[in-house]
C-alpha cells in the first residue's frame, strides 16, 4: 500500500504537524487508555511524524512506531524522546514477530485499509502481536454523520506561516464519493515561490456493525466502543482484546 503524497513527500512531511492542531487533542484518550490499561509496551501503528509514539517513550514506556512514509519518520525521529522508540518503516506485516500490550491506530489510519482483504490482514496481524491480555485501540468516522461534506474549500482553507518555508495556503476537495469510499484531495499553496502540491487520499467508511464483525472474524473481542472526545458523537473508539 502506497502512502499518501502528505505524507511521502519530504516537503508536505515536514510541514504536516504544523497544519495538523499543533496540541493534538485526539490523541489524549490514547494516553489515558495507555494509562488505564497499564500498558508498558505499545505499537503505534501507522505513526505518522511521530508525536503519539514520543509522547509514549517520553513517559517511559516501551514504544515501536510504524508508518510507510519514511519521509514521515525521518521528521519523527528528529522528534524529542525519538531515541528512545524503535521505528520501522512499513505496514501492518512488519508486526510479525513483535509483542505489545496496546496496538493503537490514531487518526484516519483504521480508515485507509480499503479493501476487506488488506483490513482482515491487518487486524489479524494486530492479534498475533498482542500479547495476553493485550488490547487493540483504533477510532473510525461514524460514516451517518457524513464528515466529507465539510471537505471543501471554504471550511478547511488554513493559511500557516512556516518557519524557514513562508506562508503555506492548504484546503481539501472532494474527489469522488462512492460509499462506502471517499477520495478527496489536499491542496497546498507555497507562497514564497508559488509552488503548487497536492495529495490524494481514500478512506473507507465502515458500519459501526461492520467493524465489529470483522473484529469477530479475526478472533479478537469488542470490550468496548467509546466515543472521541475531542470529535463527541462523531466517531467510534474501539477497544478489542484476543
């Protein structure tokens, strides 16, 4: 599975934190489900440029990030507490041979296994990789609330200043829907030279049902569905155990 442009790109990589919210208010449950279930090792899979993986290493526990962008990792690992988590660049079958007590999937990243096949493969990864009493935590857009039709220009225009880049101009647009996948596009501007980028992207919307058959179906069991509470009845949070 390619990864997206946002992320592959060195260019789009390195100003990715600045136009995500800087504080990341998302991935707070994740550190107190890390706390609530005591877990000292954890696999952050698809970890993007890093942050939840060095939060984690930074209150000391045992932390593995995996993304297939290596441009995204090379800004992780000049990250704070960097040194202290074990990265790999990859996908969900680079879990062979690891063991955790938490596998976390943040973000969009449980949304960008399109197709069931690539889905069953990863959540079956995920099991063989917990260990006993181990716990998978992922969130997906609740696909009733329709979150694509804010995918346009004139609610996510955003203008940021990038140190040693200038000013950056980035929106989303919605490429094509057909449930239960949506493509959209990011654009951003460079002011300082005028320079145009853009990244594709496709999530898959799945039933709150849905997930849960699959977890069935790759022997891990649903303990709980939660929302987030930085996004409140917008998405799921998932907590499975094997």
């Amino acid at each position: 599975m390619m990864p997206d442009a946002i992320f592959s790109e060195p260019k789009l990589a390195e100003i990715y934190d600045l136009l995500d919210s800087p504080d990341r208010p998302d991935l707070a449950p994740y550190l107190a489900i890390a706390d609530e279930f005591n877990a000292h090792s954890v696999i952050d899979l698809g970890c993007g440029t890093g942050v939840f993986a060095c939060r984690l290493a930074a209150l000391g526990k045992e932390v593995v990030g995996i993304d297939p962008a290596a441009a995204s990792l090379d800004v992780a690992k000049r990250k704070a507490y960097a040194d202290r988590v074990r990265w790999i660049t990859g996908t969900a079958a680079q879990l062979t041979g690891l063991h955790a007590n938490l596998i976390t999937m943040t973000g969009n990243v449980a949304q960008v296994f399109v197709t069931d096949e690539e889905w069953m493969a990863a959540l079956r990864a995920c099991r063989a990789a917990l260990s006993a009493g181990g716990r998978l935590v992922f969130e997906v857009r609740d696909p009733t609330k329709e979150a694509w039709k804010g995918w346009n220009r004139e609610q996510s225009y955003q203008a940021t200043e990038a140190p040693g880049i200038g000013m950056v101009e980035s929106w989303v647009e919605l490429v094509h829907i057909q449930l239960p996948l949506v493509s959209f596009r990011h654009i951003f501007v460079f002011r300082k030279d005028g320079r145009v980028m853009t990244s594709e992207s496709t999530l898959r919307f799945r039933t709150r049902s849905e997930i849960a058959d699959s977890l069935t179906r790759a022997q891990l069991r649903v303990e709980s569905v939660r929302d987030a509470p930085d996004r409140s009845g917008l998405e799921f949070v998932f907590i499975a155990h094997r």
